[in-house]
C-alpha cells in the first residue's frame, strides 16, 4: 500500500515538470533576440588586425545583458552590460570586446593575427532580467594566410637588383657604342675635309710650276725650233743635190 501511494504522488510531480519545461521552452522560443553578425568572412595576413560586429534591437525593458563571444564552440570572452554604463571594453590575451553604452551592439577586435586565430566566431546576447531572453548571430569565418618566407622575398629582390643591374649596364653599352660611333664619324669628316684643304693648297703649287716651266721653255714653244732645223736640213739636202 506504501509503494501504490508513492506511486500516486510521483503522477503529478512528473506532470507538473512536464508543463513546467514546456513552458520555459515557449517562453524561450518567444524571447529571442535576432542578432545581426557581419561580415560573413574574414581573410587576413598574420600579424594584421582584424575586427567583427554584432548588433540587435534595443531592450528597454532589460536590466542586464551578457554579451559572449564564442571561437569554435568555446567561449572566449564575456561581458556584463547594466543600465546607465557607458562603453564596456574586455581584454583577454589578443582579444579585445567592446560593448556600446546603447546596448544594441558588439565589436570583437584581434590584434596581429596568428594561424591560431583561424576559425569560426558567434556573438551571444543574453537578457535574464527581468525576463530571459537570448540570440545568436549567424557566425564569421576567419581565415589567417602565412606570411611569405624571408628566402622567398629575398631571393626575388636579388633577382630584381640583378635585373635592373644587367639593364642599367646595358643602357651604358649602348651610349658607350652610339659615343664611338659618333666620334668616328666626326673623325672621317676632319679627315676628308682636311684632304680636300691639302687638295685646295697644292693646286696653285700646280699652276705655278706650270707657269715656270712654260716661261723657261714649254713643250709648245720647244716644237718650233726642232720644226725649223728639220726644214733647214731639207732645205740643205737639197741644195747639194742640185748642185751635183
């Protein structure tokens, strides 16, 4: 008889557990705050910074809300805000959370980046006085991109100065050529026109001997005497033979 009465009480306890987890889950479901969480997704460089916000409607009615910033299922950091606060800030090892004095937004800001950072980030709100009420924003994925190797980026800038070497001195070859080439034609040109300055002095040397040689006896007045003495021993000849 014990136990049937037992059994008796423990009916309605169930029930009233029942319609009480119904009831918080409805109340829950109902109360939700639609959270806003941009951007999408982040891709950075190690060692940069890095910045995600969360933003929902203003509560008038709540006296507290818990602002929670969660990488990979794991909180990360948390913030209490009341009524009547200003801005509220948080520090945890690289992570910076800044809450607005308004209570309607969120900034999760990481400084120089590392390949741990890597993952996926969700802002939480929670309002649990006087009523409960939470959200969850729809997640940043953030991606962290390795820095180049030094030997990469030092063998490139060798091959750059290398380069501009190899260019730099080719421009000087060409100048050296286009320098000689010029001289020597300048060269040529002093050097005809100082043939044709000798070619204009020995010209008068010319006329001159001409002249000189023709005052002394030329070829044309040589021929007249040699002309003459042949007609005088014609003339002689002649003469002998008549007289014979």
């Amino acid at each position: 008889m014990f136990a049937h009465h037992s059994l008796k009480m423990n009916k309605p306890t169930t029930l009233q557990g029942y319609i009480f987890l119904a009831l918080w889950y409805s109340i829950g479901a109902k109360a939700e705050i639609n959270i806003t969480q941009s951007p999408l997704e982040i891709t950075a460089v190690e060692g940069e910074s890095v910045q995600m916000n969360c933003s929902w409607k203003k509560y008038q009615s709540a006296q507290q809300i818990r602002v929670e910033w969660w990488k990979n299922q794991s909180r990360i950091i948390s913030l209490f805000y009341t009524q009547n606060n200003s801005d509220m800030k948080g520090n945890n090892a690289s992570f910076t959370v800044l809450l607005k004095a308004n209570n309607t937004a969120t900034e999760l800001r990481i400084a120089k980046l590392t390949q741990n950072h890597a993952g996926t980030y969700h802002c939480r709100a929670v309002a649990e006085i006087p009523t409960l009420e939470k959200g969850n924003g729809s997640g940043t994925v953030l991606y962290v991109r390795e820095v180049q190797n030094d030997s990469s980026l030092g063998s490139g800038a060798a091959v750059g100065v290398v380069l501009a070497v190899l260019f730099v001195l080719l421009i000087i070859t060409l100048l050296w050529k286009l320098k000689i080439t010029r001289a020597q034609d300048q060269g040529d040109a002093a050097v005809y026109e100082s043939v044709s300055e000798m070619d204009a002095v020995e010209e008068p040397q010319e006329d001159v001997e001409a002249n000189s040689s023709s005052t002394q006896g030329s070829t044309k007045w040589a021929e007249i005497p040699v002309y003459e003495s042949c007609d005088y021993f014609d003339v002689k000849s002649n003469e002998n033979e008549d007289e014979r």
